[in-house]
C-alpha cells in the first residue's frame, strides 16, 4: 500500500492542503461512504506515512474493524478513494482560477435568461482581468475564454448586429503567437545541443508580422520575439540589447518560471559569445547574474541550479570580483540541492583558491575531491592544468593532457563541449613545445589561439604566449 498511487499522492500535500482535504472528507456533499471517511481518518493522523503505518492488513482491519482480509474489497476501497481525492485536487485547482468562478455564473445567467445578473458577472470578470499583472499565454487564453462566453451567450439576442467576433479572434491569436515563439525558442535551444530538426507552423508569418511592427503593445510578444532572435541570430548584437532592455522594463508580464526561462535564454547568449572570443560579454554576464540573483529570478523553489551556480563563480573570478565571490558563496551555496552541495562548494573554493594562486590549497581540494560531475571533473582537470604549468611540473601537465584526451574519447559529451576542451588540450600541447626565442612559431601560435573557436580559455593561453615572448 506505500507505493499506491493514493499514498504517493497523499504524501505530496501541504499541511494546508490536508486540512482543507480533511473537511472534503467529511462533507456529505463530496462523500457518503464511511469507509473513505475511516480511511482518511486514519491516514491523515499519522505524522508520517510509511511502510509500516501502511501495512494494508493493518489499515483493513481498522477500516473494516475485522481480521479477515478481503483484496478484492480493499482494491475497490483504494480506487474509490484515490477518486475522492482527485476530485478534491480539482476543486482546488479550479477554486485557485480566479476567472472559473465567474466564467460559470455567466454561463448559468446566460441558459436561465438572467441578463442583468450575465452583465454583473461579465463586468466582474473583465475587472479582474486588468488587475492582472502577468500578461502571458495564460492570461490571453482567460481573455479568449471570456470572449467566447460572452459571445456564445448573445446568441440568443434580438439584435446580433454587433457581436465580439473579433475580439475573440484577437485574443485567441495573441496567446497562439505566445505559445508558438516560446515553442520555438525551446526548438532552437534543444536543437543545438542534441541536432535535433523543428518546424514550426505559420513561425514565418508571425515573425513576419511583428517585424513590420504589429504587437508593439504587447511586452510578453516582444520579449519572446527578441529572444528568439538572440537565439537564432547570434551575430546581431541588437537583439541581444533589447532584449536585455526589455527584461528590465517589463519583468512582471511572465510568469516567473517563463522569466527565468529568457533570463537563461539572454545569459546563455553572453556564454556563447564568450566562447567565441568576445570577451567584453563578461561583464555584460556578471551584471545578469548579480540582477537575477537580487530579483530571485534565478531562485526556484527555493532552490539555485547547479549550473548556474557553477557558471557564477567562473564569471565572477574571469573579472576578479573576489570579494563579492566570497559574499556570494557564503550566502547561495546553502540553495544547492543537499546532493550536489558538498561537490560544488569544493569545486568554487578550488577556483576562487586557483584564482588567487594559492596553488596549493587548490591542490589540494582538487586531488582530495572525486568529482562525479563531468562538467565539474572537467573544469577541475583544466585548473590541474594550469596549475602544472605555473609549478612548471611539465612531466605531470604532460600526463594530464594524455589522460585528459582519453577521457574525452571515453565519455558520451556534447560535442560542443568536446570541442571547447579538445582545442585546449591541443593549444596548450603545442604551447609547451615552442622554444622561448622562436619569435615566428609564437607568432604563428597567437594566430591559430585568436582565430580559434569554440575555446574559452584563450586569455590564459594568450597570457602564456606573452610570458614566453618576455623570457
């Protein structure tokens, strides 16, 4: 019975929610059978659920106050319960819109020819709907919803000269549009990192349209339509800065878990960049990052990704902002997941320590840590191997680089990431091998490390070339 459907469910309710379930359960309107009530009754007393406190023969003999164990009349128990409890889940979440209440008192005035009381609760509704702040996919389907009641309720009018036809149009296309660019922004980004291949019906036109200027009034459009072109244009740095600008002027009209989505979208548009050489994106980073961690956009469920926590401290070290690092260690790291915490705070304090050349002590967090986390043992071996070559250890920076390509080969990685560390790997081989005064083969070598991408360590190999030149 612990792993039933009903317990799985049950388990996941707030404290609230188990109250106000409580009260379902014992309301004669919702349920009329004893046996559900006694069931509940019990299980909702328990602190915890588990298996022992589920036991069925133990349950069945306090339901039924009787030893002798009927399946077929527990199972029939089970079901009709799990049933009461998803249609509480229903109520509830109907009861959270605000717009469903008002939606079925006008579909009620509307059959039974009560017009005055239909015009009361249309007003209402449509109050209601401009108090409303977030003004995405959601909010235009409510607006359609509305519509079409509103229009299927004059049907029986006298005069249908003048209907909403249009408006009901308008709506219903404004949250296709929404729905449409968000899906696409999600197809480019799932495409690049796994080739998939998306078409997108009627894209073309819609972008067509907002192009020529249509839906400048509606932020949620143009935030979606900028960071669809950011995704699909990443050359064109405008769309990129307006983009930006417009997550500034208008972060209340998504939802929060859409915000963070383009939040994502824009900071990921910066990485890119930076992989490709264009270093002046790291600041342009860095204060993403800072505005997202103080409007909690990055926060979710209380909970702050892993990778973006990782992407942070690399950030934040790139513009030797060590103060604040430290700052944002002590106060984000308890918002890791508890699984991934332990290994993640080794890995910050490993760079921030690298960062600040004590070699030392990141040697040691470095070769003390097994970094399960192929990003994380990744990173770990690219710091192992600068630190090699700063010691001059050049006998153990050349094991790495052997052992570091096999590891490569072995592992199932993104070609993009293969690409990024096969470059280093490759780069940093040929920078070992060049003599200090071969001014030619250093030239050649700073060519090949500019003109080289993806590789997002090319300061630190450009900054080596320059010692060697200085030798």
């Amino acid at each position: 019975m612990y792993n039933s459907k009903l317990i799985t469910i049950l388990t996941k309710l707030t404290t609230v929610e188990k109250e106000a379930f409580r009260k379902w359960v014992h309301s004669p309107m919702h349920n009329q059978r004893s046996d559900r009530t006694k069931l509940f009754n019990y299980l909702l007393s328990k602190r915890k659920l588990t298996p022992r406190t589920t036991d069925r023969y133990q349950v069945y003999r306090v339901v039924f106050d009787c030893t002798d164990y009927h399946d077929t009349t527990f199972k029939k128990l089970m079901n009709l319960s799990v049933q009461l409890l998803e249609d509480f889940i229903h109520f509830s979440s109907q009861k959270k819109d605000i717009q469903t209440k008002q939606k079925s008192l006008i579909s009620f005035a509307a059959a039974h020819q009560l017009d005055q009381y239909k015009q009361q609760s249309i007003a209402k509704a449509q109050k209601k709907l401009k108090l409303l702040t977030v003004q995405n996919h959601s909010y235009f389907e409510q607006k359609t919803q509305l519509e079409k009641l509103i229009f299927e309720s004059n049907e029986t009018a006298t005069d249908r000269s003048q209907t909403n036809l249009q408006d009901v149009v308008d709506q219903q296309y404004i949250a296709f549009i929404l729905e449409t660019l968000r899906f696409a922004c999600e197809a480019i980004t799932h495409q690049r990192l796994y080739k998939s291949s998306y078409n997108i019906p009627l894209l073309e036109a819609i972008l067509q349209d907002i192009a020529n200027g249509k839906y400048m009034d509606t932020p949620a459009i143009q935030l979606y339509y900028y960071s669809y072109l950011a995704l699909s244009n990443p050359t064109e740095e405008t769309h990129f800065k307006t983009l930006k600008k417009l997550l500034k002027k208008h972060p209340a009209v998504i939802s929060p878990k859409e915000l963070k989505s383009i939040y994502l979208i824009a900071i990921n548009y910066c990485v890119q960049q930076l992989n490709n050489g264009a270093e002046t994106y790291v600041k342009e980073v860095f204060e993403l990052y800072q505005y997202g961690l103080e409007q909690t956009i990055l926060i979710e469920n209380n909970l702050l990704s892993r990778f973006t926590y990782k992407n942070i401290v690399a950030v934040a070290i790139r513009l030797e902002q060590y103060t604040w690092l430290k700052d944002f260690l002590q106060a984000y790291t308890p918002y890791l997941e508890t699984t991934y915490r332990p290994h993640y705070a080794a890995y910050a304090q490993a760079k921030l320590s690298f960062a600040q050349h004590d070699f030392d002590k990141a040697l040691q967090i470095l070769t003390k840590v097994e970094f399960d986390n192929i990003f994380l043992n990744m990173d770990a071996k690219v710091m192992l191997l600068k630190i090699y070559y700063a010691n001059e250890d050049f006998d153990a920076l050349d094991a790495l680089l052997t052992s570091f390509r096999r590891f490569l080969q072995r592992k199932s990685i993104l070609a993009y990431q293969r690409q990024i560390h096969e470059n280093m790997i490759n780069l940093t081989t040929k920078l070992l091998h060049i003599p200090s005064r071969a001014t030619q083969k250093q030239l050649a070598l700073r060519q090949e490390i500019e003109q080289t991408n993806p590789l997002t360590e090319k300061p630190w190999l450009l900054q080596q070339l320059d010692c060697l030149g200085r030798r």
